[in-house]
C-alpha cells in the first residue's frame, strides 16, 4: 500500500478496536479512570444532553431535582464503565461501538439508539427520586431510587438494544415510560411547566419517535 494510500484510509476501518481503547502502558487503574472519563461520563453527558437542560430548567422541587440528577449521572457514568470494562455482567454482552462500526450506518444507529435509551433512565431516573423524597419526605430516598433505577436501567440496555422487533417495541415502550414521573411532577404541582422545558422535552420524544419509526410502520 502506497503512504498516499495508507494515509487516506479511514481510521475506524483499520481494525475493530473499541472507540478510544488505545493500548498504552499504565496501570490498570489508570486505565478505568481514562474509561470512566472517555467511556462513561463523556457517553453519559453528551449522549443525554437534552434531559440535562431539561432536568436544570424544571421550575418546581429544585433541589431535589438536583440531587437526583447529580446521583443518576454519577450512577449512570460508574456503572456504564464497568458494564463496558466487562468489570461487572448485565446478563447480555455490553454492546460496544467499534472503530469499524462507527463509521456506518449501523454505527450512527446504535449511538442514536443509546441516546435515546439513556436520556430516558435518566428521566425515569431523576424524576422517580424526586417523587420518592416528596412521598417519603427523605433525602435518602431520593439518592437510595435514582441510584437503584439508574443502575437497572443499565442493566436492561444490552437487552433494549437488541435489533429485534420485540426488543423495539419494549424499547419504544420504555422510553415513553421514562416520561411518566416527570407529568407525575407537574401533575402534583400548581406550577405550568416554562415553553423552554416543554420543548426540550418534545425534543427528546421526537427521538424517541424516530428511534421506534419501524415498530410504528409495522401492520
């Protein structure tokens, strides 16, 4: 191969290495902390930017949506790193984006399907909590249900995540849940939520819609 060649030549399409997984010298626990920083936080808070600005714009309970967003992001960045490290098992092999992957359309697919998935446990995640410190009147509960719910949402997302019909529809089912404690939210207060939250969130069930486009065209 010509060094014109080898230097036009896609990177991801070179080996099927994990994202980011370079080899390096350091020990293992460098290695976990450059995944929890590249592999957990950095997929967590970008892929589920929407939900945050949501999340920071509700106008009721702020504290304590802050406390359950802060827990569930923290939950979600630790427990992604292990599930993807192969540190801990969630039943269903981890579904890991490769470099070969990442430059189809298979690979723009599967991270617009995690987007989706995680935006909606941290919803689900996040407004749980809350509801859970406003019946109970605890702080414990709050942190105790985001983390609890955060962490089974990881585990369910290997099996979310699956190519399938069925896994489709439950997804698609899932995320629509993910919503419910949120209108719960409202529901319980005077408060109207803001046109800027509102549209945030149409933003997230838009994609939610578009992720589940082919169980919806199905007869």
């Amino acid at each position: 191969m010509s060094e014109s060649r080898r230097r036009s030549t896609p990177v991801y399409t070179t080996g099927d290495r994990r994202t980011g997984d370079a080899p390096h010298d350091h020990g293992s626990l460098y290695d976990f902390f450059v995944d929890l920083i590249q592999g957990g936080f950095a997929q967590v808070t970008i892929l589920t930017l929407p939900v945050l600005f949501v999340l920071a714009a509700t106008p009721v309970y702020t504290i304590e949506v802050g406390t359950a967003a802060v827990v569930s992001v923290l939950t979600l960045t630790f427990f992604l790193t292990l599930f993807r490290g192969d540190h801990l098992s969630a039943g269903r092999r981890w579904p890991v984006l490769t470099n070969r992957k990442l430059g189809t359309g298979t690979g723009y697919r599967a991270i617009f399907t995690r987007a989706v998935l995680l935006s909606c446990s941290l919803l689900l995640a996040a407004y749980t909590a809350v509801l859970a410190e406003l019946v109970t009147g605890s702080f414990v509960a709050n942190a105790l249900t985001a983390l609890v719910l955060s962490v089974a949402a990881l585990v369910a997302l290997p099996s979310l995540s699956a190519d399938s019909h069925r896994a489709r529809l439950a997804r698609f089912g899932y995320c629509l849940a993910g919503f419910l404690p949120m209108v719960a939210l409202f529901a319980l207060t005077p408060a109207a939520p803001e046109p800027g939250l509102l549209a945030l969130a149409l933003v997230v069930l838009v994609a939610v819609v578009a992720d589940a486009r082919s169980v919806l065209r199905s007869p």
